[in-house]
C-alpha cells in the first residue's frame, strides 16, 4: 500500500507543471524515504530528476519500494482539477494498475477523486557522476525565467559565461545579438530573494540551447531560488531546491562547437 | 554553429 497525503497540494500540481514539457510519460519510484523520478527527454539532450521527501509529505506510508509508471499529460489533466489550496492524496495498491488522486479542499465541503491507469515503462536510472563544478551562480528563480524568455526573441542558442565580472547570458541570431551579464550582489544590501551568488574556482564559458531552459524555468513557480553549476564539456545542472521537500534538478548537455 | 551534444555521451544507464 503506498498513500501519500499533501496539505500544500498545489506543489504536486507545479511539480508536473515543470516536468511535462519534457518528459511524456515516466515512473514514480516510490519507497518509504519518498518519491523519486528520473527521465530524459526523448531527444536525450536533457534530463529531469526528482525527488520528493516522505518528511515533506503530512502523511506518507509506503510498504513496498515500487515504480508507478505514469502519463505525465493524463495526470496534467487530472491535476487541472485540484484547487490552489486543495489538500491531495495519492494512492495506489501494492500490486494494482491505478493510482488514486483525492482532493480535499480546505474547508473539506468537497472533495474529487480520480483514479489513472498505471502504466508499464521501461525504466531508464543513469549514473550521474558526482561533479566538481567549476562555476556556480545562485539567483532568483523568476528572474532566470525572465533571461531565458527575453533572450530567446534573438537565438536559439545561449552562450552562458562565468568570469570575474560576473555572469553572461548571451545570443545572436539573425537579427541581431543580446547580452545580459547579471553580477554578484551579495556584498550589498538586495533582498534575499534578488541575491545572485557566484561561486567561481575558473571562468567557464559553455552554450546551451535556450528551447530546453526554457522549459526548466517551468520550475520557478516551486521556490524563489535556482542554481545553475558548470564546469567546462560537462552538462549544466539547472537545481531548484524546494524549502522542506525536496528539489528537481534538471542536466542539459552542451552545444560543441563543430 | 554549435552542435547539440546528447546526454547519452555522459551518463551511462545503470
């Protein structure tokens, strides 16, 4: 029996909000220390990795460690039913081929349940190497958003630069060219959530496509923060940490030049 | 122009 209850709902609703640009359909790896899912996207340019703690969760049990392969569309559509304060639960039998959607809302005068068909998918684990980045900026999740957005009316491609003045987000493309160079703040007095952190052992300077960005900035309704971690031929780690439940960390190979 | 490297490259399945 796994039954996962969430009084905050509505993070399982921006969690697949994140994913489903990228990933059709995957498996939920659930075990008694939460949930976790890793999938690439068709074109295994990028991937998506998850994890949600059962301490994260108001009520969480799992009595036996199993994938929930689901269709990240279907439960999309599903969740367009939750309400922003609607409590959710999740459940699904040992040996069954449905998972459960409840949705309670706060004042419990209604309550939704849906039940989706489980789904058999190969299951895909990749051995990420742990990575000694060379470069890692920290900033305001909405603001990464903004960049990625704006710069993508010039070019398909960002040539993303970490040196000592700061970090630069550059494009050219046709009909012309953009740089936005966000610089290290921490020495003054910005709010925390405008704070840009940079970590730098060396300059880096990598490209990437601003499609796949694009679609990790889906993330940024989750939390306030996201950090971005390079080093030279390896892929970008685009993380979002999500406060007291876990985070969704998306890897993204680079452009080479030819 | 940069060419678009795949994941595949860096990550064996496990």
């Amino acid at each position: 029996m796994f039954e996962a209850r969430l009084t905050k709902g509505e993070l399982i609703k921006k969690v697949i909000e994140a994913l489903k640009d990228l990933v059709t359909e995957a498996n939920f790896d659930i075990s008694a220390t939460g949930i976790q899912l890793q999938a690439m996207d068709s074109s295994h340019v990028s991937l998506c990795a998850l994890q949600m703690k059962a301490e994260g969760f108001d009520h969480f049990r799992c009595d036996r460690s199993m994938p929930l392969g689901i269709n990240l569309s279907s439960m999309s559509k599903v969740l367009k039913c939750c309400n922003k304060d609607d409590i959710v639960t999740l459940k699904a039998e040992d040996d069954g081929d449905s998972i459960n959607f409840m949705f309670e809302s706060k004042d419990q005068d209604k309550i939704s349940d849906f039940e989706l068909k489980l789904m058999d998918i190969d299951s895909e684990h990749f051995g990420i190497p742990d990575t000694d980045y060379k470069a890692t900026v920290t900033m305001s999740a909405s603001e990464f958003t903004r960049i990625c957005n704006d710069l993508s009316i010039l070019g398909e491609t960002v040539a993303i630069s970490v040196g000592k003045d700061g970090v630069r987000f550059s494009v050219s493309g046709e009909m012309g060219t953009g740089n936005m160079t966000v610089r290290d703040n921490t020495s003054s007095d910005t709010k925390e959530a405008d704070r840009v952190e940079i970590d730098m052992e060396e300059p880096v300077n990598l490209n990437f496509a601003l499609r796949y960005l694009k679609s990790f900035a889906k993330a940024a309704p989750l939390t306030d923060r996201v950090s971005l971690c390079l080093s030279r031929d390896v892929p970008l780690l685009v993380k979002y940490e999500i406060p007291e439940f876990g985070s969704l960390s998306y890897y993204l190979a680079p452009k080479i030049d030819d | 122009t940069p060419v678009q490297n795949d994941l595949d490259e860096f990550y064996a399945m496990v």
